[in-house]
C-alpha cells in the first residue's frame, strides 16, 4: 500500500505547542507537510502567553529534517487569526490544510458559571476556528482546495457536568463544520470534526493512570492526518476519535409521529412514537432534513 504523503503541502495547526496538536503537527510534519506551528503558550485556562511550546515543536520538526514555522498569535482575535494564516502564505507561498485544535477550559457548574467563563470558552474554540477558517478560506477557494479538521469534544456530543460553556463551544463546532463543508464543497474544500480522547494536560488528572498510553494523542493524529489528506473526500462529518477506536457519530432525526391538527393530549398520548429511534435518517443538509420532513406529510 502506498504512505500517505504531503509532499508540497502546507498546513497550519492552531494550539500545537502541546497536546494532541503537537502531536497533530508532528505526523503531518512528518510526512512531508511544511507546518505552521501556532500556540499561544498559556495556561489551561487560557490565561498567560510564553513563546516556549511553539518554538520547540518547530524545533524537533527540524531537528528530524522537517520543515516548520512558529507562530503565538492568538486564535481569538481576528487579527491574530490574520497573522497565522500570513505567516503560512509569507513563509510557504500557499496553504492547503487548517487544523482548528486551540482549546482552553474554564469549566464550573452551571449555577456559578460566570458570563466571562463562558464568553471565554467560546472565544477560542468557537470564535477562534471561526476566525482561521475565515482567513484561510480564500487561499482554498482561489486554489480550489483545502482540508479543514476542526476539534469538537464528546462534551459537546454528548453534555459533561460542569462545562456548560465548553460543551456549548463544541457542539457549536459541529455546526461550524457542517456548514463549512456545504460552504467549502464546491471549491473542493472539506472541513470535518473530531470528537476525541487523549491523554494530555486537558484531562491528565481526571483519567485514571493506565490510560496514558492507551491514549497517546498519536492515536487522535492518525486519523486528523487522514482527514488534512487529498485521499480523503469526506466531508461535513464528525468522529469521535481515541484508544485506537474511531467512529462516525451522526445527528440523526427519527421517523416521528404525525397527526395533524393534534392537541397536546394527543402528544402526551402518542410520547413513545415521538421519542422512537428507528428508522432514523441522516440528513447532510438542512434542505435535505427539510424534503424528508415534506415527505413525511403526504
Ligand atoms: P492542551 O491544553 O494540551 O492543548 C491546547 C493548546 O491550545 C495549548 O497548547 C494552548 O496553549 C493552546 N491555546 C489555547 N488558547 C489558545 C489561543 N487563544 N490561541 C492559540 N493557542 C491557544 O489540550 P489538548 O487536550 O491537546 O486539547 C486540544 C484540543 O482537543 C482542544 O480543542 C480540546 O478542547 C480538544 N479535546 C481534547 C480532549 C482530550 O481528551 N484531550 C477531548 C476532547 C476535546
């Protein structure tokens, strides 16, 4: 079977000082991607900024004879978004791939959460893949190519205790990258989301011990690798990612009850139609969503 190569390509990674974007950069970066290697260098929570990460990542890309440029600006603004994108286009002349990875977490009950711990979630997953998708899109699109990952969470998928901001960001992220994809098709750009697990700052201390290296982000890599490759057409999916398994995770809708003229009794009445699962369909595009619901009505 022939390796998966790029060999010309240019990539830019946000959050990849550390973590899985770190690792993220390192397999692209190691087999043939030149990498632009953003991170803003903070603490968990956002707070701080150290040029350090960025640059050691670049380093060891060099060291084992790839080719890398840093970057520390930040995702959230639609300045620093400007600048990352710049630095791939000054330095390589083009950019192919966007790995939207930058994260923080300011997680709380919701009860206490405040405005600013949810403003700032969403600023950096949200805005922030926003902001870089936005900046790199005309490149794709003048091109008429690009691979877009962006990072969701099983938080999101799925909701977590105490992370009422992040899992709204992550979910928010699947509509990003819905939309993206549609957007992005006829320009032969595609954007998909990971939903992932691995060991990393993020969740060391709430992981037991013995996952660490079940959970290498390397095994997360391997398939944010596949998805940046041209081989790779999929698009507008979501995978939840980690410990060796991947799978596709799908919004679905279900057949559903119809009567018309219902009253609410008739809703209580007819709950378990309502709530069923099977045979469930999977719409790729809200008109898609919307012709079957027409469907449904005849
Ligand atoms: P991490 O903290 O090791 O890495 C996140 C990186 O993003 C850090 O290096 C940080 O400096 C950088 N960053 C934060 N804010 C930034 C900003 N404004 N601009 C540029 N860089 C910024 O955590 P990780 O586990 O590697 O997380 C990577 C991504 O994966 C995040 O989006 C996270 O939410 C997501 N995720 C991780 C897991 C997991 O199991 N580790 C699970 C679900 C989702």
């Amino acid at each position: 079977m022939s390796e998966l190569r790029f060999d010309g390509r240019v990539a830019v990674i946000t959050g990849a000082g550390q973590g899985l974007g770190r690792s993220h950069a390192l397999s692209l970066a190691e087999r043939g991607a030149k990498v632009v290697v953003n991170d803003l260098g903070g603490a968990l929570d956002g707070t701080g900024a150290s040029a350090g990460p960025a640059a050691e990542v670049v380093e060891l890309i060099r060291k084992n004879g790839g080719e890398a440029a840093v970057s520390t600006d930040d995702v959230a603004t639609p300045e620093g978004a400007q600048a990352i994108v710049r630095t791939a286009i000054d330095t390589y002349g083009r950019l192919d791939i966007v790995v939207n990875n930058a994260g923080i977490l300011r997680d709380r009950s919701f009860g206490k959460m405040s405005v600013e711990e949810f403003d700032q979630v969403l600023a950096v997953h949200v805005r922030g893949s926003f902001l870089v998708s936005r900046a790199a899109f005309p490149y794709l699109k003048e091109q008429g190519y690009g691979r877009i990952v962006n990072t969701s969470s099983p938080a999101g998928l799925f909701g977590n205790f105490g992370q009422a901001n992040y899992s709204t960001a992550k979910m928010g992220l699947v509509g990003l990258t819905k939309t993206l994809g549609i957007e992005g098709a006829r320009a032969g750009i595609t954007a998909n989301a990971i939903a992932p697990i691995a060991w990393t700052r993020m969740t060391s201390e709430i992981l037991p011990a013995e996952f660490e290296a079940r959970f290498s982000a390397e095994r997360v890599s391997a398939l944010v690798t596949f998805l940046a490759h041209e081989a790779c057409e999929t698009n507008g999916e979501v995978f939840s990612v980690g410990g060796g398994r991947i799978a596709r995770v799908f919004v679905a809708e279900g057949p559903g009850w119809r009567q018309d003229d219902h009253t609410v009794e008739d809703i209580r009445d007819n709950w378990q139609a309502i709530l069923a699962e099977q045979p469930y369909l999977t719409p790729t595009t809200l008109g898609r969503q919307a012709t079957a619901f027409m469907e449904a009505m005849l």
